[in-house]
C-alpha cells in the first residue's frame, strides 16, 4: 500500500487556496500530468460529488472518475477513485499560517491496474510529482500579476 503527506504553504488565505484547489478545472494548471478535468455533472462542488480527469501517471495516459467524500469549506477536501489504475484517496487539509495557508495533502492507495511497475518505484514517482504539484500550486497562487479565471477573491 502507498501511503504519505505533503505539505506547503501558500502566502493566500485559506478560502482563496481552497476554492482554487476543490475546482476540478484548475487541476491542469498546476497538476502535472493533467490534460483536462471537470465535474459531473456540472455542479457545485460539495461532499457526493463527482469529477473525471484525463491525465499522465508514469508515462502512461489515464481517465480516472473520483468522488468527493470530505468537503468541509476552507477546512478538508477529500475524494476516492471509482475507476483507473489506482484505489486511491486523496485528502487535502487548510489551514491558517504565517503567510496564509498551510496546504497538506494526504494520499493512500493502492495498485489496481498498473503493468510491470513495482509499487515502491510508484510511490516514490507519485511522492515526487505531488511535491511538484503543491510547488506548482504555490508560485501559481502567488503570482499577484496572474490571476486564473476561476480564482476567487476572499
């Protein structure tokens, strides 16, 4: 089983952090490896929830759908996978820091459908690229001069 936590913080206040992280269309813009993402139906987002996303893990192309179990505004957001090669569930935490948001992430999963790769090499890959990920989100949300579209102001 894969299991670990990452954190960063973000120099944005907690409502800003998480109304940019829980938009499923954002995912591209600072999940590497993300080609496209949206919920399903369109809807606003709370817990029963649903998204798919289109993207890269390891060189290899998936489409996964997720379920949005935790949505606790500004606090946790939370999602399992229902399809793709990976039982995974993924936790995000908020809370106010020095600067503005600690953001943590916490991941558990396990393989379902990946050929040949040995579950320590993907844990170590998927530990690297969500430390980019939280890296990319970080300069992303940052960045006063870019805004991105569905950013809300608090």
């Amino acid at each position: 089983m894969i299991d670990f936590r990452l954190n960063t913080e973000i120099c944005r206040s907690p409502n800003q952090v998480f109304n940019f992280v829980t938009a499923p269309e954002n995912d591209f813009q600072w999940q590497y490896g993300t080609l496209a993402s949206a919920r399903i139906p369109q809807s606003i987002p709370d817990a029963r929830t649903f998204f798919r996303s289109i993207g890269h893990l390891m060189g290899r192309r998936n489409l996964s759908t997720f379920e949005v179990i935790e949505f606790e505004r500004n606090k946790k957001y939370g999602f399992k996978s229902l399809s793709g090669p990976l039982d995974l569930q993924t936790t995000y935490t908020f809370e106010q820091a020095d600067c503005g948001t600690k953001i943590g992430i916490s991941v558990q999963a396990n393989v379902i459908d990946f050929v040949q790769v040995e579950e320590g090499i993907l844990e170590k890959g998927m530990k690297e690229q969500l430390q980019e990920n939280l890296g990319m989100l970080k300069d992303l949300l940052e960045d006063r001069q870019i805004l991105p579209p569905t950013f809300r102001q608090s």
